[in-house]
C-alpha cells in the first residue's frame, strides 16, 4: 500500500523516539561501565553522558580483587558468580531440553501424555514465589541449597513448559512422509526418533535451546532464595556489591550488568525468528 | 489362591501382549513422555501437600523441629484466619493490581502503535526492528539496575529534566513513596513494551491484504479499516498477549525489588515482594505456606474460569 509522504516522516520520527526510549537506559550502563569512580555519581553540571576518562578500571575490579582506583577490595571476584550462572543455566537447559523435547515427541507422535499440555501451563501461571517454601526445604533436604547443580534442577523444571510447547509446536509442523518411509523400512519408531527425526529437527532444537538459556539466564529471584554464598549467580552477586565505605560501586555493578547482558541479547537476536513462538507457548508463529 | 492369582494374572499379560505389543508407539510414548511427568509430580504434588501440611501449623526454619514434625505447632488454621486481617497483605495484593492496571494497557497500546507502524515495509525496518526488541532480552535484574540508576536523584533522568526546564530538578524519585512506584512502573512499561509490539506485529502481520485493499476501495478510512477488519483479525491474538503479559506483570518482583526493595517503607511492596520478605527476614514460613496457598487456589479458580471462557468463545467461528 502506498503511503504519504507526511506519513513517512511522522513514521521515522516515532520510530526514532521509540528508539530513543530504548537505548537511552542500554547506553548509561555501558557508559557507566567505562567511568573511572569520579565520574560514577558526579551530578549537575558534572554529569557526564560519555565517559571523559574511559577505563577498564571497572572490569580489572570485579575480575581481580582490586585495583588503584579504589580503596575497597572484593572478598571474592565475579568469576565464580559467572561461572555458577552459566553451568545453571546450560545443565537447566540441558534438563529442559531433554525431557521436553522427548514428551513433545511421545504427545505429538503418540498421543501420550495427554495432560501435560494444561499442567505445564499451570506450572508457568503460578508466581515461583508462591511455591518456594517447598522448594527451599526440599532443596536443603537433598543438599541442593547453594548448588548450582541444585539451582539446574530447579531451572530445568521451570523452563520446561517453553521447552515442551516449542519443541510440540515444531514437531506438529514437521511433515511425517519421511518418518514413515522409515518405519516401513524397518526401523524401529526410536530409531527413528533418534537417527532420523532429531537430526532433521536441529535447527529448531537449537532455536528452542537458547531461547531456554536466556529465560535461565535471566533469573534472579529463585537464585536469590536458593543460593547464598559459594554458587551465587551474576544477579545475586551483583546486588550484592556495595560497601558501606563508598556505598553503591557504580561502574562495577554496571560493568558486571553489561557481562550479564550481553549473552541474552545477541542470542535473542539470533532467534529473533521463533520468539513469537517461544512466548506464545506456540500459539502464535511467525 | 495362588492359582486364582497366577489366572489373572496369566489373563493380564495376555491382555498386555495382545493388546500393546504391536503398539510399539504407545509404549514409546509412555517412556518418552516419563521424564517430563515425573518432574512434574516433583514440583507439583508433593511440595502441594507439604504447603497444605505446614500452612496450618506456626512452623519455621528455626523453630528447632524438622518440618515433618511441624504438627506439634498446630495453630487450628490460625494463618488463614491471621491472612484475612493482614492489612499489609491486602495493600501489597492492591499494590500489585495497580501496577497491573497502569502497566499492562500502557504495554499494550505502546506495542500496538508501534506495531501498526511496522506493518508494512520501509527502509531500515529490520535494523528498528531488532533494536525495539532489546529491552525484552535484557536480563530483569540487570534492567532493574539501569532504572535505579537512571532514577537516582542527580541521575540523568533528572538531568535531563533540568535541561528541558531550565532550572536544576532534583527529584529523590526513589524514595517518594508515590514516584517510587511511578518509576517502578515506568521500568516495567520498558521492559515489556517490546514482548507486546513483538506478538502484536506477528498477528497484524497476518491480516489479509486483499481484505484492506477491498475495503480501500469501498471508501474506508484507515481507522474504519483499523477497527472493523484488523481488530476483529486480532482478537485471539491481543487475548493472549494480554493474559501473557497479566501473568508475568502478577509475579513482578525482580526489576522491582533491585530497584526499591519494596520500599520506601511498603509503597512498592507487590505480593511477591512481600512474601519474599516474610520468607526471608521474618522467616514465618507456616504463614508463608499459607498466604502461597490462598494465591494458588484463586489463581487455579480464575485460570480455569478463564480457560472455559476461552473454550468456549472458539466454539463460536469468529
């Protein structure tokens, strides 16, 4: 359809304000990366929207300890939150994944598993908050507080709703002639499953395994209830860096959130395809 | 008796043989279907029954009793009856509502605009496109963290207050318990505002364009257009991205709570935000098994209220 050229304009100035709305909070984190602690809560006329001094200062201090800029040193260094983020959130995904993918399979395929569908929806409509007493005692019980194996298996449960739809969706588009070629060869239906069906399937595997990561990766509340101080993730590690000598370290949390950040964003770009999916429990495709 | 036994169960097998076996799919899906149920009962049945047990109780975690013997704390359901007087409950419940009401139609109208103005092609859409989309992918408690900052009283929202006014403004944004959920709610609008452009473009994307041409030529203005063709095309579409966007806004906490803490005092206090309180600082988990509970149940009546409507509106072609 052909539109007016007033229209166009009126177009790109929302667009550009939208934009505008969007980067603005992106970019004073990533600003506030760079500034060296004068710059952190410098105000008025002072205040700075781009760096005067950039400097990795803030990256060599959650990394190691310290450095000369501050007087404060960390009892313990981002390296292990990161680390205790990342092994959470791929073994989360890895639980996810594979049991979600293999009921997507025996429902889409076989018709079992009829329930599932409505149970795990309900699992994603109830607030985690609303079942974590449980939870945090049946964590303690079988020694799974402050694990991040512990918070694995919590995060795979959590996320497997996405992962069942998603995969169920998928596997519901995929065209059966070949599958059936297969069995009237011979194979048998798991052969199948596993030699011909996953292999065809994985690019919407893939889709549907980062689109599980970032929601692992983006915890912040179960982590905070189930880990306290040796497997604490990046968020829980982050809030926690203040000190009562110079109060909110800016640049270092902002340095941190930007470490955070990254990873989910350019995946959810490279995904940007099946988001609609992945949200809409696969109600919706793009 | 053995033998009558050893019938029966003869018969069984036989059923079994005959009847499964050469339903190799059945038995596969049963297997394959297992992992995902049993992790399901795990998370749902017993931790259900535990929350039931312990609600009616005064246990807590330092009561000095495993939880299994929290029955020797039995209250005869002084929680509940506890829960219905607890004015901080039902302000953080009221709370929790507004934030609601404010943020969810805001994310909504916000998405829709922005959507409509994606619906056809234009030079550098995918490159907008994929920027709009960023906020959504941040992680919460990391955006939660940008808005604190941006909101701190010489902050840059206030500087950029000062350069349209004139005049330096120095609002505590906060901690004024009123702007406090104000800013609250506006981080939230960020964040989300992209989820509902995203689901909304994909549906407006997917209004006939024979239909808009068709009406074009009978005269149709854009918004007769708009509201005759492509909002009845939406109507499943804006439902879900509404019931998406009430049950994740329900649950606020982490944006929030990394923002304010709830505070100050309780102005941002959601129900979430204060159940974690009660859970971690007064520890009375015995009425946090409870307030859980109640949650749960008024949540499952209206999900399945819901549902029905739903089920039965597509019963109805549209």
């Amino acid at each position: 359809m052909k539109r007016s050229v007033p229209f166009e304009i009126f177009r790109y100035a929302a667009i550009l304000a939208a934009m505008a709305v969007t980067l603005v909070p992106i970019l004073w984190m990533v600003s506030m990366a760079f500034k060296p602690i004068g710059e952190w809560s410098a105000t008025g006329a002072d205040l700075t929207w781009w760096p005067k001094h950039p400097t990795l200062a803030n990256f060599q201090f959650v990394f190691g300890h310290s450095t000369n800029d501050l007087i404060v040193a960390l009892d313990h260094t981002a390296v292990k939150p990161i680390l205790s983020s990342l092994l959470s959130a791929v073994f989360g995904t890895v639980i996810a994944m594979s049991a979600g993918t293999a009921a997507a399979y025996g429902l889409s395929r076989f018709g079992s598993g009829q329930n599932l569908p409505l149970a795990l929806i309900q699992l994603r409509l109830f607030p985690p908050m609303a079942v974590m007493i449980p939870v945090m005692i049946m964590w303690a019980f079988l020694n799974l507080n402050d694990t991040w194996w512990g918070l694995a298996l919590i995060y795979g449960i959590v996320t497997l709703p996405f992962a069942f739809w998603l995969m169920k969706t998928f596997f519901d588009d995929m065209p059966r002639e070949i599958e059936e070629a297969a069995l009237v060869e011979g194979c048998s239906r798991l052969r199948v499953f596993t030699r011909i069906t996953l292999p065809m399937m994985r690019a919407p595997l893939a889709s549907a395994a980062l689109f599980v990561f970032i929601l692992n990766w983006s915890d912040y509340l179960i982590a905070l209830l189930l880990t306290t101080r040796e497997w604490v993730t990046i968020p829980v590690y982050m809030a926690s860096l203040s000190s009562s000598m110079t109060g909110q370290l800016y640049g270092a949390k902002a340095a941190l959130g930007l470490i955070a950040a990254v990873p989910p964003v350019i995946m959810g770009i490279a995904i940007q395809r099946h988001l609609v999916r992945g949200l809409t429990f696969g109600a919706l495709k793009q | 008796m053995s033998a009558l036994t050893a019938t029966i169960l003869e018969d069984k097998m036989d059923a079994r043989t005959k009847s499964v076996a050469p339903d190799e799919g059945a038995r596969l899906g049963f297997r394959l279907t297992l992992p995902a149920q049993i992790l399901v009962l795990f998370i749902s049945a017993f931790p259900l029954l535990m929350q039931l047990y312990i609600s009616v109780t005064d246990w807590s975690p330092l009561s000095g009793v495993g939880w299994w013997n929290a029955w020797e704390m039995w209250n005869s359901f002084a929680n509940y009856t506890d829960l219905a007087a607890d004015t901080r409950f039902w302000s953080a419940l009221q709370r929790t509502a507004i934030v609601m009401l404010v943020c969810v139609p805001a994310e909504f109208l916000l998405g829709l605009a922005l959507a409509t103005l994606f619906a056809d092609d234009f030079p550098g859409k995918r490159i907008f496109y994929s920027i709009l989309l960023m906020p959504m992918m941040v992680v919460p408690a990391v955006a939660g963290y940008m808005f604190f900052m941006l909101f701190q009283s010489g902050g840059p929202v206030n500087d950029i207050l000062s350069r349209l006014v004139g005049t330096p403004v120095t609002i505590a944004w906060l901690s004024d318990p009123n702007l406090a959920l104000i800013a609250v709610m506006i981080a939230d609008i960020w964040q989300w505002t992209p989820l509902m452009f995203l689901i909304l473009l994909a549906g407006l994307v997917g209004v006939p364009e024979d239909q808009m041409k068709a009406a074009t030529l009978l005269g149709a203005n854009a918004w007769q257009r708009f509201t005759t063709i492509v909002l009845p095309k939406m109507k499943t579409i804006i439902i879900i991205a509404l019931a998406i966007r009430v049950i994740e806004n329900f649950k606020i906490f982490d944006t929030l709570y990394i923002m304010t803490g709830g505070g100050p005092g309780v102005a941002t206090e959601t129900i979430s935000v204060y159940i974690y309180k009660v859970t971690t600082q007064d520890l009375i988990w015995g009425y946090v098994a409870a307030i859980a509970l109640a949650i749960l149940i008024v949540l499952s009546i209206v999900a399945v209220y819901a549902m029905k409507r739903m089920a039965k509106s597509r019963e109805v072609p549209a």
